[in-house]
C-alpha cells in the first residue's frame, strides 16, 4: 500500500519541482525623452486592450528599456540590460524617419497634459505637408526648395505691387497691359527666387538653429555654397533677360533693387526693423510698373503706392516674424517681433490704417473712379480681420494670417 502511494505521489512532487517552461517573451521599447510615438500592439499581443487613456508604457517613468508581456499581464523587466536598451533605441531612432527633432518647451508641456506626466498623450510634431517638389527628380529638388517654388504667396506678395502700379499707368477704363503683367510676373518669380538663395546663403549657419529653417536645403546640406551660387547665377541671368525687355529708365531701376534684395539678410544682425528694408526691396514694382508704361515715374501717384505697400509688409512680416521670436532672439537675429515685443498688435493696426489711408490717396491723385476704392475698402476690412484675430504666440495662427494675405490686394482701375 504504501510502495502504490509512493508510485502516485512521485509523479506529482515531479510536477511541483520542475521549472516552469512558458516562455516569456519581451517587447522592446526606446530609453527616450519624448511621448511622439505611439503604441500598436503586435500581431501575438492578447487581443485585450487597456482602456483609453491608459496605454500602459505612456504612464511608466521615462527611461523604460523593455517591458516584458506574458499572457495579458504588463510588467516593466528590471533586469533587462542596459546596452540592450540603448541599442534599441538607437535601431528606433535610425528608422523614424519623421522624429527630426525634440520637442520645445511647450509642444513638452502639451505632451503631458495639464495634469503632468500621467495625463500624457501621444502628439507628434508637425512637419511640412508633401507638395508636387517632393515627386519631382530627386536631383531637382533641393533647388526647387531652396527658390520655395511649392510656396508661392512670396511671389504673389512681391507681384501684386507690380500689378497695381501697370494697372494704376493703364488710361482710364482701359485694361492693364497683358504683356507687362506676363513679364513681371514672370519677373517676380525670379527674383523671389534670387532673393530666397540669397537670404539662405547668407543664412545657411543660422538656419539650421530654428526650427521653421532648419530642413532648408543648405542649412540640411541638401546644396553646398557653390551649387547655390551658380544657380543664383542662372537666375539673375534669367532676370536680366527679362529686365532688357523694358525701355532705358526702366532697366536702371530695376536693377537698382538689386542693392536692397543683397542687404536685406545682413539687416537681420544688425537693425531693429529689417521688414522696413524688406518692404523697400518687395514693394519696388510699385515704381518700376509706371516706369515700364510711360518711360519715367509720376512720383505723385507712385511714391504714395510704394509708402502703402512698405507699411503692408511691416504688418504681414511682422506677423510671420512672430512666427520665430523665440527661436531669433536666442541666435541674435532682430525683427519688428522683437522689437516691438508687446506693443506689436497695436503698430500693426497704425501701419494698416497707414497702408489703406495711402493706397486711397494713391487714388485720388491717379483719378480712379469707385470700383478702386471700393477694393481698397475691401483690403481694409481683410487687414482689420488679420489683426483682430491673429494669435501671435501661436505660430500655426501666424502663418495662416501671412498665407492669407495674397487676398488682400485692391482691384485697381484707373476709371476716371
């Protein structure tokens, strides 16, 4: 009897004594110092997933190098070696394609929540929406970049100036000259061009310390200097090629600008209001316009159209620029932002006044009837909305304000 009790109990003593054989299998994670990536269960995960809010590795300690999963239980594996993590993190860092940098300071605090780090929710930095330069040849698009030829509301800025100067020449009740919009147009996208690979030749090292910048193709090293030099070059070359099209007067204007288009980045270091002198190099169209249509200027009606135009920039770039003020103030880079600190919004509103006061007074002397100034009216109404609205700690609100003012642009005719 008890050799038959010893038989049976053998087997289960066995039993107790052996070493468990489930295996336990463990899911590496990234020792990092940001919340942008976010948790997708394997295909051999438990199909049961934790609540909302409660992702598990989001309310752990940073630092977490391995958290092991077996059956439907999470537990952090404290014995998970320490080069095993950091090569993890390096394999993870490598193959994120889109983490191009760490958070600021208040994308950090949004990432935690109101609440601190265990309110944390998962935000991935924003990054620059796909264009048509992205499925050009990949030879091509560094250049293209560099000109910002996917973002064209520099040219239309630089144009629209052009624009109401060949209108504001055209004889009463007539249409603008079609072939002097076509050539400055053209023109305009050329110099913005030219005046882009400028500013970031000048530029390049200062670049890649912001973040708006810092993926710009010489900053990135996507271009050497040289390269952007002879494709400067190419483009003035281009440029002059259309200047030539229009009479003497006007050619010596025109490449008069090209002094204010140079000296513009290096005012960025040392003058308080670098928009002045980018709205002196936007804005010049307005003179060279008339001058391309009557062979000299009418300083009555051109002067007031330019002053108009110059204070229009002072409030979009002051706009853009609060975009960066942060960043520029830490590299030593000024602009009106800066300068005006803040007391931006209520210049702002003094320079729009300013900018429809002059382009009304544009008007008179050039003997428009009342579609003119009902478009003038119209622009102020928009410049009014810009900065009754405008956020400028956000900069997601400041550049859609900069992007929007490609509508604030009168309609001029010249109808007696």
């Amino acid at each position: 009897m008890r050799r038959r009790a010893g038989c049976l109990l053998r087997p289960a003593v066995r039993l107790l004594s052996a070493k468990p054989s489930l295996q336990t299998e463990t899911l590496a994670l990234p020792a990092v110092h940001d919340r942008s990536w976010t948790w997708e269960p394997p295909a051999w995960a438990p199909s049961r997933t934790p609540r909302e809010g409660l992702t598990p590795f989001l309310a752990l300690p940073f630092g977490v190098g391995a958290l092991p999963i077996t059956g439907s239980a999470w537990q952090p594996d404290h014995a998970a070696k320490e080069s095993g993590a950091k090569a993890d993190c390096r394999s993870w860092e490598a193959g994120s394609a889109t983490r191009s940098q760490e958070p600021s300071g208040e994308e950090h605090r949004l990432r935690q929540g109101p609440d601190g780090p265990g309110e944390a929710t998962a935000v991935t930095p924003p990054q620059p929406a796909a264009t048509w330069v992205d499925r050009a040849p990949p030879s091509l698009q560094p250049y293209l970049h560099l000109i910002r030829i996917d973002k064209p509301i520099g040219t239309w800025l630089l144009a629209w100036p052009c624009f109401w100067s060949i209108a504001l020449a055209a004889p009463p009740g007539a249409a603008p000259d079609l072939r002097m919009l076509a050539l400055f147009g053209t023109g305009a996208v050329l110099l913005r061009g030219a005046g882009c690979t400028i500013n970031d030749l000048w530029d390049r090292d200062l670049d890649g310390q912001v973040a708006r910048t810092r993926r710009r193709p010489l900053a990135a090293g996507l271009l050497t200097p040289r390269q952007a030099v002879a494709f400067l070059g190419l483009q003035l070359s281009a440029g002059l090629a259309i200047l030539l099209q229009l009479n003497t007067y006007s050619r010596v204007l025109g490449a008069s600008s090209l002094s204010l288009v140079v000296v513009y980045p290096l005012m960025k270091r040392v003058f308080g209001w670098p928009q002045l002198v980018l709205g002196m190099a936007f804005n010049w169209g307005a003179l060279l316009g008339w001058a391309a249509i009557h062979g000299a200027c009418d300083w009555s009606v051109v002067l007031p159209l330019y002053g108009a135009g110059i204070l229009w920039t002072l409030v979009y770039d002051t706009i853009y620029a609060h975009q960066d003020q942060e960043d520029d103030a830490k590299i030593g880079i000024r602009s009106t932002a800066l300068t005006l600190g803040r007391h931006s919004r209520a210049a702002m509103w003094s320079f729009a006044a300013g900018t429809v006061g002059l382009l009304g007074f544009t008007g008179f002397q050039a003997g428009c009837g009342v579609p003119y100034f009902l478009g003038v009216a119209s622009a102020g109404v928009h410049l009014a909305w810009q900065l009754g609205t405008v956020n400028l700690d956000d900069r997601a609100d400041c550049g859609a304000k900069f992007d929007s003012n490609n509508v604030t642009t009168p309609h001029c005719r010249a109808d007696g």
